[in-house]
C-alpha cells in the first residue's frame, strides 16, 4: 500500500502527541456566560457593520444622484444659454425634457434622504431598546461574577461615530439649499 509523504507526515505527528498535548473545550476554563457574551460582542460588530454597510449605500447613491444631476444641468445651462430667437422647437423640447429629468432625480434623492433619517431613527430605536435590555440583564450578571460596575464616561468623554452624522451631512447638504449643485 502506497501512502502520500503528506498523509506519513500526518500520521506520525498525530502518534507522536500525547495525550496530555490534547485540549478538550470540556477542559477549558471558559463558562457558557463567557461564550454568551463573545457572541454577543461578534452580534454587536456585525450590526455595526451592517450600518456602515447600508450607510455607504446611501451615500454611494447620493452621489451618483448628485452626479448625474449635475450632469443635466450643464447641458440645461447650454441650452438656456441660446437666445429665445435662436432656439429649434427641439432645443426647446430638450429643456423641458432635462428640467423633468432634474426635477426627478431631486425628488428621487429627497426619498433618499427620508430613507437615511428612517434608518436613523430605526437604529436610534434599536439601541435604545438593547440599552434597556443590558440594563435589565447586567445586574443580574454583575451579582454571579462579582465584577465591579464600571463609571458611564463623562459627555466629554463620550465620542459620537463620525461616519453616522458625516453621512448623513453630507446627504443634508448636496443638493440642498447649501448645495453649490442647486
């Protein structure tokens, strides 16, 4: 019988362990409240995550929007640059048609915006609810492990997430009344 050297290399490590190299997670010093509380720690970055996901969409989205915006009010600026008396039936009809293209988008980058605030609003929901929940099951853990309570940080202390309040300014302000685009 002919054997890989990849598969003799493995059998002879395997034989050469001992049972005492061998760790069991039956032996291990971690508790179930441990792993619960890891996993919670991994649903917390993976929520986080999802937000600055959605939130890049969002912004990914509004700039497209702005974009393209821009594009159509450059050649809008083209036409009405054309004196009345100068202007074809066509070029007349391609302004119309550019306005209501421009007045689509805005409207479709107003829904976007009404998107972003829900999402906020959502979220701002969420965590208060998951404050309230750590609230209520905190006591009852700090009493088992015996782990002091720890101080909340001072206002000062406390840092807002940049990319929140940055994505959601600057989908306020392109295209708004501060916009340079409008």
């Amino acid at each position: 019988m002919v054997f890989c050297p990849t598969f003799r290399k493995t059998k002879s490590l395997a034989v050469s362990l001992s049972e005492d190299d061998v760790v069991s997670m039956a032996d291990s010093t971690i508790t179930v409240d441990d792993i619960e509380g890891e996993l919670f720690k991994i649903e917390r970055i993976r929520d986080v995550l999802v937000r600055r996901e959605s939130e890049l969409r969002y912004m990914m989205d509004d700039i497209q929007l702005c974009k393209e915006i821009t594009r159509l009010k450059k050649e809008l600026h083209k036409l009405v640059s054309i004196p009345d008396n100068d202007k074809s039936n066509d070029d007349r009809q391609k302004e119309e048609e550019l306005l209501q293209q421009i007045q689509k988008l805005v409207e479709t980058r107003d829904f976007l915006v009404d998107d972003v605030e829900f999402e906020r609003l959502r979220e701002k929901e969420e965590d208060k609810e998951m404050a309230d929940f750590l609230k209520s099951k905190l006591p009852r853990n700090l009493k088992k492990t015996g782990m002091p309570t720890r101080r909340a940080p001072t206002r000062a202390q406390q840092t807002s997430s940049p990319i929140t309040k940055t994505g959601l300014t600057l989908l306020k302000e392109c295209c708004g009344f501060t916009c340079s685009i409008m």
